[in-house]
C-alpha cells in the first residue's frame, strides 16, 4: 500500500499543473476527498503518536514484578470499591487461591488487610497503573473500571481472562459507551443487567461476553456494617422528617441543575431535618459549585453535610431521599426500603450506554415505581411530595422484592457466587 | 519521471494516437474525429470509472454509517477521550483512516489515462489550423464570440456548463462540503482552460457529456445497490 501511495504521489508530480483542469467532476471530487484524508490522517497519526507518548512516561516506582505470571489479579482505583472486593478477596482466600490485589490508592484499606493467600500493592495511579495493567501477565484479572481496550487500559496478551464486575446496584445504563465490550465477562448484580449487555451485544455484534450473575458485593458489606452498627438517631437535636439529599455528580447531577432551588425550598419550610450527601467526586470535579452550596446553606441544627466514606449513617437517619439516578438510590431502597424522590429527565445519555439501547433499563423505569419521578416544576410542591411519598411507603415491599431480582439477587452471597466463578474460569486455563 | 510516464502513459497516448488517425482517414475529419476517441476512451474506461467510484462510494459509506456516533462523542467528550472513542468506533466498523486511501488507487488507476490525453492534445499537430463546424481553427484558442474587438472563447464555458449539469448529478450522492468543492473544481476548470486550443476542449466537452451519462448511470445504480443493502 506505502508502495502504491508513492507512486500515486511520484504521478501527481510529474504531471503538469493544469492537467487536473481535465478532471470530470468524479474525478475531481476523488482529488478533494484524497486531499481531505490525507489532512485526517496526518492529524489523527500526530494524535495517536503524542497520546502513545503519553503512555510511556509512567514511573517505575511501586512497580510490581511485571515479568512474574500471575494467577488471579484483582485491581481496584481506590479505597471506594474495597466493599466491592472485601466479600470476593475473603472467599478466594479462605479457599486457598492464589491472589495479587493491586490499587490505585495507597491509603486503600486492602493494603491494611491481613490474607493468608492475597498479596496486596500499591501500582500507583493513572498511567503507573496502566503501564503496569498493560503490560500484566495474569491467568485472570477482575476490575471495576470499564472502558477495557477502549480507554487507558489496553487487554496484554499476558493475561488470559478479564472479568468486570459492576460496582453499583443500578445497571450499566450510565456507564460510557462501550464500557464492557472488550471483557471476557462480567459478574453483574441480576436480569436488568444480563438483559442490558444481551441488548448491547445485539445492536453492536460484538463477541458474547459470559455474564454471571452474583448479586451485590458491597450491597452484601453495607448489610453487615449496617447489621453491627448500633446507629442510634444522633445526628439532629429535634427528630423530625428527616430528607436525605443524596445525588449524582457532574453537570446533569440534581445538584449542578437544581441544588440551590432545592435546598432552599427544603431549608425555608422549616419542616424537616436535611442532610446533604454529594457524591465525593463532587468535592473534587465541582469543587465550585460545593463550596458556593456550602456557603449559602452553612450546617445548622436542622441541615448536615454529609462526606462519610459510606452514607449508611446517613441513610439510617432519613426518611426519604431525594436523588437523581446516583447509585445510591437502590442501595437505599434494598437496604432499608424507604421512597425516593428522583429527577432524572435531565440525564445525559449521549456518550454512554443508555444511548445504544431502545428503551430505558429497568433501573430507570423503577424509579417511577420507588417515589415519584419530578421536574423542576415540582420543587415548589416538594414539601407535599415528601410527605405524600412517606406514608404510601408500605407499597414498596413488594416492589423491592421484584427489584432484587432483577438489580441484586442472592443476598449474602455475592462474594461466595464470585469467587466460585473465578474459581470455574482459571480451572479452565 | 520520464520512465513512468512511458510506462503508464505513452502506451494509453499511442492508443488516441491511433484512434484519432483511424477515425479521421475512416471520415476524413479531424473535429469528429476527436469527438469519437474521446468517446472510445471513455468507453473503454467504464470498468475504471465504475471500479474507482465503488471504492470511494465504500469509503463515503463507511464514513457516513460512523458519522452519527461519532457527531455523538464530539458533543460530550474531550481531547485524548474523544480520540479514545473516535478510535474505538474505527475499530467497530473494522476501519482506519488510513483506508481513506483506498479511493486513492481510483485516482492512480485514472491519472495515466488524464495525462495521456493531456500530453497527446497539446502536441497533435494534425489539428492546427484545420477547421470544425463553427470552430475555425481546432489548434487555437476558439474566440466565437466578437466582443470589444477581441474575441471571447465559447467552448470553456460550453464545457463548464456541462461540467455543472454533471457536477450536479453527481453531487446528489456527496456530502455538502464534497458538492461545494466539485461546483468549485468546475468554476476553476473554466479558469484554466479559457485559453486552450479549441481541440482539446472540443475532446474534452464530448469527454465530460459522456461522463453526464456515466454520472447518471453510476448514481441510479450506487442509489439502487444501497437501497438493496442489508442495514447493518
């Protein structure tokens, strides 16, 4: 092809300038597409050669030993996905499997945890970890990031199986586009997400990925701490209804479109106890608009920002929440089977998952069945909404039951079922 | 250089050599003459057109069925991100820019043909000073027109309107820019070729009435095999 290329270019030299005058316009056109494709590839060639250097200029420090094969791999971004992978780590070592945990974060409380058969170490973040990740030699790898082979994290040759397993009780609806496609597979929570990688598998022909489905790890974990917890009604002086504000991050979260309206409408009635819970990457992306939320709704003794590692005290408190489409909703609802109040119209589905399917996942369309679904129209009304919401409470049993099939089945066992998958893929290799 | 040209394009000269001589002692004129190996060249070359427009038809496919997607990621992603999921969607549809280059072995395949025809009219002494219908000499520049006491050349723009007529046929199947660009092209030919001998553009009006005919065909049939095509 280089070959033809050059001589095409040698032709275009050799021939007298006006020559191309005689061209019809097909031909013409042909010139102009050429010209058009060449400028592409010079700039996407320049991108990709600038970007690979990017790839390379991790440190060598807290390396692993990369030329060492591995058995079983498990890599975690940090300290937030440890309830993720506490239950699976527990199980493999208590059944003896040989185990290298590998984080992002060096305060990861994996690190601090004593195993017989997992080793732990820090690879350092962002392109450390990738260099490492990619450059791995592993019978299996199991991982909460997604975007495998689309994004930073390239599949190695050296490892056989790669496994992700979802970090949330919602379904993959949000994640980016093509968030699982590359994995050997995925170890979800029930049928929505089974049903949802089937959808996308479909539509993009892509190679069928196994899918396992083990409930919730860390759904399993806030059971347990919410079990030995002892939490007693503490937070508030006065016990009144008390809200829950707990959404998403980002410019289509609840907070970015409508917080100050919201907050101020809960705080001006007077009527209940508020605790606000921004998702911790808020803190972080939008520092902005969390310190000028901060500033203008200070804690008082009916208001109370939240920033604990898990919000289970503060979901122990609540009557109601009041989200967009974080998570977090469906950990509340399984948890403690409370309604919640959603605005969810504003979700951004362009560049992710959600945009590639038919219709909205399973987790999406509860949310009309959990509380009420709002606008910002509805704000005004909230303090009716809120109270109406809590006393149809007693419906949602039976909603929750049909829920955790489909989002979190098996209950206790999401480590134990994961664990025996991993343990059925490396007998294979 | 002068070995490629002999090897890709005097044996193409040589050929209109030969068919402009035939023709001419067959009816004794140069102008029709012209008229008809022109039209036989083109003849000969429909299985070239049609094979280089099937490859950059390919090529506008795949680009326009990647379009949406891509459109999409643009509207919500960000400098190596973006690159990241323009890349992947490459790798979707099997593709790599580099691919562009396919509609690049059209245009090798057709190039020999253009400068052949070039290099062969603009040294065809048998045309200078002999007369055609209203064209009174083949060899030099037509002025037909008697405007401010000089003459005003007709055939360029005769060939320009026909090089628009087919630029609009064509530009049905093309994107907004591509059509812009060939409407350019067209205006740019009549530029270039305002002084050039009345033979050539003679040759290469027939050559672009052919290539009206041919964009017709080509546009019906390329309509027809999309329309025919499983959506993926």
């Amino acid at each position: 092809m280089y070959h033809l290329i050059m001589l095409s270019l040698l032709l275009f030299a050799v021939t007298p300038s006006n020559v191309y005058a005689y061209l019809d316009p097909g031909s013409g056109s042909m010139i102009v597409s050429v010209i058009i494709a060449m400028v592409t590839i010079l700039i996407y060639v320049t991108k990709s050669f600038i970007y690979g250097k990017m790839k390379s200029l991790g440190k060598k420090s807290d390396m692993p030993d990369i030329k060492r094969e591995y058995n079983v791999v498990v890599y975690s971004e940090g300290g937030q996905y440890w309830n993720v992978f506490h239950p699976i780590l527990r199980e493999l070592d208590s059944r003896g499997i040989q185990t290298m945990f590998f984080t992002s974060r060096n305060d990861d409380p994996g690190l601090a945890q004593e195993f017989t058969h997992v080793e732990k170490k820090f690879i350092g973040e962002g392109h450390n970890a990738f260099f490492v990740l990619n450059k791995l030699k592993a019978k299996m790898i199991l991982m909460t990031t997604p975007g495998l082979g689309v994004l930073q994290i390239k599949r190695s040759k050296g490892v056989k199986h790669y496994s992700h397993i979802t970090h949330a009780t919602g379904t993959c609806f949000s994640y980016k586009a093509f968030s699982l496609d590359y994995f050997d597979s995925v170890l979800v929570g029930g049928t929505a997400d089974r049903d949802l990688i089937a959808e996308l598998e479909e539509k993009r022909r892509s190679q069928k990925k196994q899918v396992e489905m083990i409930g919730s790890t860390y759904l399993d974990e806030l059971r347990i701490k919410l079990k030995n917890s002892g939490y007693t009604y503490n937070m508030f002086g006065e016990k009144k209804t008390t809200v829950l504000v707990s959404p998403t991050w980002g410019s289509h979260g609840l907070l970015s479109k409508y917080g100050q309206k919201l907050l101020k409408t809960l705080s001006d009635c007077g009527k209940f106890n508020i605790i606000v819970r921004p998702h911790p990457q808020s803190f972080i992306s939008e520092k902005n608009l969390m310190d000028e939320l901060m500033k203008n709704f200070p804690e008082t003794e009916s208001l109370k920002w939240d920033r604990e590692k898990d919000g289970l005290n503060s979901m122990f408190h609540s009557d109601i929440m009041i989200s967009d489409f974080s998570g977090i909703i469906f950990d509340y609802l399984f948890l403690f089977e409370r309604p919640v109040l959603t605005f969810k119209s504003q979700f951004e589905k362009r560049g992710r998952e959600a945009m590639d399917l038919k219709d909205d996942s399973y987790d999406i369309k509860l949310l009309d069945r959990i509380g009420k679904t709002l606008a910002e129209s509805d704000i005004s009304e909230i303090v009716s909404l809120i109270n109406s919401s809590i006393s149809e409470k007693q419906a949602l049993s039976a909603v929750v039951k049909e829920a955790e099939d489909a989002l979190a089945r098996h209950p206790g066992e999401a480590g134990k079922r994961a664990a025996d998958f991993i343990q059925s893929v490396i007998k294979t290799i | 250089m002068n070995i490629l040209y002999m090897i890709f394009c005097y044996p193409i000269e040589l050929l209109m050599e030969f068919l402009a001589g035939h023709f001419n002692s067959l009816i004794g004129s140069q102008g029709f003459s012209l008229i008809l190996t022109s039209f036989s060249i083109n003849i000969i070359m429909i299985p070239v057109f049609w094979y280089a427009e099937k490859l950059q038809q390919r090529e506008r496919n795949i680009q326009a069925e990647m379009k949406p997607k891509i459109d999409e990621y643009k509207g919500v992603f960000k400098g190596y991100e973006l690159h990241l999921y323009i890349s992947n969607i490459h790798k979707q549809y099997n593709y790599h820019p580099i691919y562009a280059f396919r509609s690049l072995l059209g245009l090798f395949i057709q190039l020999p043909f253009f400068v052949a025809t070039y290099h062969f009219l603009s040294h065809y002494s048998a045309i200078k000073g002999v007369p055609f219908l209203f064209i009174s000499d083949l060899g030099s520049p037509d002025m037909l027109l008697p405007l401010f006491g000089a003459g005003v050349n007709v055939l360029p723009f005769v060939m320009t309107a026909i090089n628009l007529v087919s630029s609009f046929v064509y530009g049905k199947m093309l994107s907004k820019m591509e059509r812009i660009n060939i409407y350019v092209i067209a205006v740019l030919f009549l530029v270039l070729l305002y002084t050039s001998p009345a033979g050539l553009l003679l040759y290469w009006t027939c050559n672009n009435i052919f290539s009206f005919f041919k964009s017709v065909v080509f546009v019906k049939l390329l309509q027809n095999q999309k329309k025919t095509a499983p959506a993926l």
